[in-house]
C-alpha cells in the first residue's frame, strides 16, 4: 500500500511540474504585457459578474436610515434576491462617458418583503441609488397617523432602531409642500393611499428626516437593485485623521441588517 501511495504521489508530482513548466513556456511565448493584460481583462470581467449578479458594496451617505444605518457604514447587498437587473448604462466608470442599453431582470428567489432594507435606483433620477425600508407591498393600503404607521388597518411597528427627531406632529388636514401627491396630507398625517400592482412604498428609519415614498412617489419594481444584507466596515469621519484607529466602528463590523 505503501509503494502505491510513494507511486501515486511521484506520479502527481511529476504532473505538476510539468503542468507548471507548460503554464511559464506558455508565459514567455506570450510575453509579460500580454500575460498580465490577458490576467487583468479577466479579472475585470469576473469583478463586473460578481457585481451584476451577486454581490456589490455600497456606502451610506446621508442620516435618513438612522440609527440602523449610519453615515459610513459600508454595506453588502445581494442582488440576487430579488432576480438580477442587468446594467442599463456601460461607460467609464466614475464619469459621465457612457450610454444606456436594454436590460431585463432574471428570475427571482423572492419578492421584496415589508421590513426588508433595499438599495434601488431613485425614480426622479436613476443614476442615484438610494436605500430605504419596504414598508408598503403592492395591494397594501398605507395611512400615517400623527407619525404612527398603518398598514391595511393595522399598526406597522417599527424598526429596532427607527428614531423621530422633531417632537412636533404636524395635523391632521395640514396640507405640506412637497409631499407627494398632491394633497395626500404632511409627513405625519398622510394617506390613506392604495399602492398599485408592481409599486413599493420606502421609507427611512429616520422618519423625520428621510426624502422617501412620502415625498417622490412609489418604487417601480423594476428599479429595485438588491436587498441590504452586511455591514461589512464603518468608520466615523468627523474622527480626524491621525485618529484613525478611534474612527473605525469596530463593534458594527459583520452586523447584519434587519
């Protein structure tokens, strides 16, 4: 048994080394800028894959999912969830040198979920992603009353970590500016509204400071990117910078999003 194995693990070796001289023989007869273009177009393609079906990072910019999600929180977000939506604009990327093209969606796992927190694409200007809680599901009919929300009747509770952060409650009939549509009340009195088949209705767990479904309408299906899964880094920018250690949030590293 033992020759065979000393056999076997020989045979393997001698595999190896000659798959290895092959692959530098390869190298030299293909020249070293070719090789590593050849490695780097690769790559490219299978990161522009990961990040067009699996999985893409975000960072938070603005307070409207606090104290859930803080400003620079870096997160994780699966795409393939809710189906892959194939990119709609190619260019460069970081600038505006591009141009649209078709896309579809691939067949999902699941359907959005009330609760869920998801990355989309900003209906009044599609080269924004915005993130923002599902709260409201095609059929539903939502109400706020004096900052309580309601779905189908029933008292939505809120997240974990939602805050408000203006102890005035603007009334009932008080029409404000802004709020979408037109007459639909303010943003602590407003509805009731009927959200039609393939719409979402998004808002922030900063419900006194978020620019939601409250204020540019419903979420068309087919702008929903990926659901928001990890945490993956944060740090605090208002921490200067020989302080960096400090600016990190260690403890919200690997949090998962609910």
């Amino acid at each position: 048994m033992w020759e065979t194995t000393k056999k076997s693990w020989k045979a393997y070796r001698a595999w190896s080394l000659k798959r290895k001289e092959k692959r530098l023989r390869r190298r030299k007869e293909k020249g070293f800028v070719r090789d590593w273009l050849e490695f780097i177009v690769s790559l490219t393609i299978m990161v522009f894959v990961i990040r067009t079906a699996v999985v893409e990072a975000y960072r938070i910019p603005s307070s409207s999912m606090e104290d859930t999600l803080l400003i620079g929180d870096f997160l994780m977000v699966n795409k393939f969830l809710y189906g892959v939506r194939t990119p709609d604009w190619l260019g460069v990327p970081f600038t505006p040198i591009g141009f649209d093209t078709p896309h579809t969606r691939l067949p999902a796992l699941m359907e959005p979920r009330r609760g869920d927190v998801i990355v989309f694409k900003y209906p009044k200007d599609t080269s924004q992603n915005y993130i923002k809680r599902c709260v409201g599901l095609p059929g539903d009919t939502l109400e706020i009353r004096d900052k309580v929300l309601f779905i189908n009747g029933a008292k939505f509770d809120d997240p974990p970590k939602a805050k408000y952060t203006d102890w005035r409650i603007c009334p009932d009939g008080v029409e404000q500016r802004g709020i979408w549509p037109s007459g639909a009340g303010n943003r602590d009195n407003y509805g009731p509204m009927v959200i039609p088949e393939g719409k979402y209705f998004m808002m922030g767990d900063n419900r006194d400071n978020s620019s939601d479904s409250r204020y540019w309408g419903f979420l068309p299906h087919d702008l929903i990117l990926g659901k928001a899964m990890i945490i993956y880094f944060s740090w605090d920018k208002h921490v200067p910078f020989y302080r960096f250690y400090e600016s990190i949030r260690w403890k919200r590293i690997g949090s998962l999003i609910n």
